[in-house]
C-alpha cells in the first residue's frame, strides 16, 4: 500500500485543524437541518480532551503512526505528530485503521460506513462516552477528508 | 375462541397476511412476566421458520409502479431503507456474542442469527424486484439503497458496531454483555425495529398493496419477537447476577438518547398516514414496555430525554 507522502506530517496536521475549525462551509451547512448542528455545537461545548487519528502498521502489532489532536470546546487548539505503540499514546481516544482504510476515506468513500463497518476502530477511550459525540467525530472526520494529502 | 397471538404461535408463512403488527407486538410481549427459555425459543423457532425464497414478489412489483403514489413511495423508502441497513448489521454484529454467553443461549442465538440472514435476503429480494435497485450481490444492492438510510444512522449503528468489537475482544466481560444487548435487544430491536415496523406494514394493509412484502415482513416480525424475548430474558439474568450492571444499561440508554435526539433531515411520515409526534410516542411505549420486561425503570433526569427522541430511525 502506497503511503502519500504528505498524510499524517506536521503541515497536513495544521491543514486539517484548520478545515476541522472553519467547518461546515456555508454550503455544506445547509444541506442540514439547523437542529443537527446544534447537536453539534452541545457536544463540541463538552469536548475539551485529546484525540490521536492513527494509522496501523499492519506488519507490526501495535505500532504505527498518527496525528495528535488537543481539543478545547471542540476546536482544535493543536496537534503533534506521534509514532509508536497505540497503547502508549497520550489521549482520551484513539481512532484507528489501516493505511486502506485512510486512503478509502481520504478518496471519498462514505465517512459514515467507515465508522460503521468498522473501518475505523475506537481503539482506545469508552466506547459509549465517544458515542455521546458521534456527529462532532462525524463531522470531524468529513472536514479532514476534505483536505488534499500530497 | 383462539386469541390472534395463540394464532400467530402456529401460523404459515402463507397465512401471516391475517395477521396485524399489533398482534405481533402483542405476542412479543405475551406473558413477559415469564419469559421463555432460550430451548423453548429455539423450539419456536424450528417450528417458525419460513423460506425467504417461497414469496413471490410479481404483485408488489406492479403495485410499486401503479398503486403506491410517489410521495408514498418516497417516504417508504426512507423507512424501509433503514431495515435494509439494520437487518444485515444486526446480521453482522452478532456472532461475538456466542462466545461468553451460556449453552442454551448459544443454541438459541445461532436460530437468531439464521433469521437476520434471512430478513437480509427478504430486503434483498424487495428491493431488487420491487424497487428494482440493481446489484451482483447483496452489498451492491445495500449500496443502492444507501442513499435513503437516515445519516443519523450511524449513531446507534455505530454504536452497536463499536460494541461488537469490543466483545469479541472481552466477550465474558458482563458489562460489555449489558452495554451490548442495551443497544441491540433493547434499542435497536425492542424499540426502533417494533416501532418502526408498524409504519410500512400498517401502510400496506391500508392501501391493500405489497402483499408479498406483507407476508414477508409479518414474518420478520414474529423472528423478532423471539430475539426481543431472548434479549430480554439474557438482560435479566445479567441484572440478577449483578444488580449494579444497572448502571451500564443506564449508561448506555443515555447515550442512545442523546443520539436520538438528532437528526440531519426529515422524513415524511405523513404520506404513510404517520406523523412525527405518533413515531415518536411509539418509541416512548415501546421502551417502557421493554424497561418493564427487564424489571428496571428510567432515573428521573433520563425521563424527560426519552420525549426529546426524534423520530427518524428504523432499526433492524
């Protein structure tokens, strides 16, 4: 599987906190009802906490790679690249898959089948403390698909 | 004289379009104070079991195109298209349950997990040959029909998903088994899936049309009173093991409502002779009803949640 070059560095890193930030567009906001975003809003106001997106190495049990996120309210105040052990990660929750899995999602395969076939894994953090935001992560995951990776 | 729900205990595949989804629901809940054993549910079974295969969909395929009015068809879409998804999860999501559950469970659970291929293939079948979705195989035809599922599906879905795959990894862990079976026996099945039921089928015999769908889905039903029986009963003995296992099926209810109280769009359920505030009051009987088979009641601050639900999801 061919790694683009540029997901998971430092500057993808700020590009996504970016587009993560300024979402939903306009444009993207009407194609909801007002209602779903202020679920949205409720659930950002809670979410003060750190995230890792992590991409498995599928060759080397826990190992891999991936993009810590430090959530204040919701945005994202900052983010660091991490490698390692997914178990030695520094965060509430960890989102992980392999590289296909990214790639899939990063081409445009449906963000919320990725989460329902499990493509994704919440690999660590309780599972229904992560739910009570399901439509932030939701949304948190369709901005970062709309980043272009080199 | 014989009570519809004894009628129903007995009854064909061919005789089910006698039969209303309010006896189903009513038979569902027959004599919960004792609920069936996991063998007398597996015994129903093997004398249950329908062929998805004996239906012939000629004459729902005609009253698709010429009976059922657009705005109808539209609408029945957007709910039957969240069976369609919710049938193949429930499929997918219950085998790592076998693993920490007792034998009897076991033998039951491998009947419920027959039944949800089959109401996999039924949706399968309905909208290859009623609403002509084309597809080489059951995905393709899944994909298709995608585009009428609900986006807020994936909350309880997901959920569910997530779940499983944390009791393949912890499957003797009780409080995993009780988060679980609070999402799919409780939720998914107890009350989207017997709530939601009501709108297509109830949709049907009004309008005299889909018989083949008809047969088909009231037979679906009846599987899905056996599962709601099981879970209910697996539920109980979780409770009676450990009382504070509570707390996790409360944690867990929680956060399926929060969830339910979103949704992205609408979906017209006056064209099916439904509306918002009659989905949403379904939903709210069909969780007390289930709460009271388990024998556990709402904290206070949950109560008023429960009214906050939206009536948007069809479960499987």
């Amino acid at each position: 599987m061919t790694v683009p070059s540029g997901f998971m560095t430092k500057h993808w890193g700020e590009e996504v906190a970016a587009a993560i930030n300024h979402s939903p567009s306009p444009a993207y906001r009407a194609t909801k009802l007002e209602e779903y975003w202020q679920w949205v809003d409720r659930a950002k106001a809670n979410l003060s906490t750190a995230a890792v997106l992590w991409v498995k190495d599928a060759a080397e049990g826990d190992r891999g790679r991936g993009l810590l996120m430090h959530l204040e309210r919701g945005r994202v105040a900052s983010t660091e690249t991490v490698e390692g052990s997914l178990g030695d990660q520094e965060a509430e929750f960890v989102l992980a898959g392999e590289m296909s899995s990214w790639r899939a999602m990063l081409e445009g395969y449906d963000v919320r089948k990725t989460v329902m076939y499990r493509r994704l894994t919440l690999d660590k953090g309780d599972v229904v403390l992560f739910f009570r935001s399901i439509y932030y992560w939701v949304e948190l995951l369709v901005a970062l698909s709309s980043v272009p990776v080199a | 004289m014989t009570s519809a729900v004894d009628q129903l205990e007995q009854a064909d595949l061919v005789d089910m379009n006698a039969f209303d989804i309010d006896d189903v629901i009513e038979y569902v809940h027959t004599g919960s104070a004792r609920l069936p054993g996991y063998l007398e549910l597996y015994d129903r079974y093997l004398r249950q079991r329908w062929n998805v295969n004996d239906l012939d969909f000629a004459t729902d395929q005609a009253d698709w195109q010429q009976k059922v009015p657009e705005p109808s068809r539209q609408s029945f879409l957007m709910v039957a298209s969240g069976f369609h998804h919710g049938e193949r999860q429930v499929q997918v999501e219950l085998a790592p349950l076998l693993l920490g559950v007792s034998e009897d469970y076991k033998v039951f659970l491998t009947s419920h997990l027959e039944d949800e291929a089959r109401h996999t293939v039924f949706f399968d079948r309905f909208y290859r040959e009623v609403v002509g979705v084309p597809g080489a195989g059951i995905m393709d035809v899944l994909d298709g029909s995608w585009r009428w599922v609900q986006e807020v599906f994936v909350g309880p879905f997901g959920l569910l998903a997530y779940l499983t795959d944390e009791l393949r990894r912890h499957p003797y862990d009780r409080r995993v088994q009780m988060r679980y079976a609070t999402t799919y026996m409780i939720w998914i099945e107890g009350v989207l899936a017997l709530s939601v039921m009501k709108i297509t089928l109830g949709f049907a015999r009004d309008h005299k049309v889909l018989p083949a769908y008809y047969r088909g889905f009231t037979a679906t039903c009846r599987d899905e009173a056996r599962h709601v029986q099981g879970g209910m009963r697996f539920v109980r003995e979780l409770l009676e093991e450990d009382p504070a296992l509570v707390r996790d099926l409360h944690d867990t209810l929680r956060t399926l409502l929060i969830m339910g109280a979103a949704r992205s769009s609408y979906v017209a359920y006056e064209p099916l002779g439904w509306d918002d505030q009659r989905v949403s009051g379904l939903f709210a009987e069909q969780l007390q009803r289930k709460l009271t088979m388990v024998g556990v009641s709402l904290p206070d601050e949950m109560v008023g949640m429960v009214a906050s639900v939206k009536p948007t999801l069809a479960g499987g």
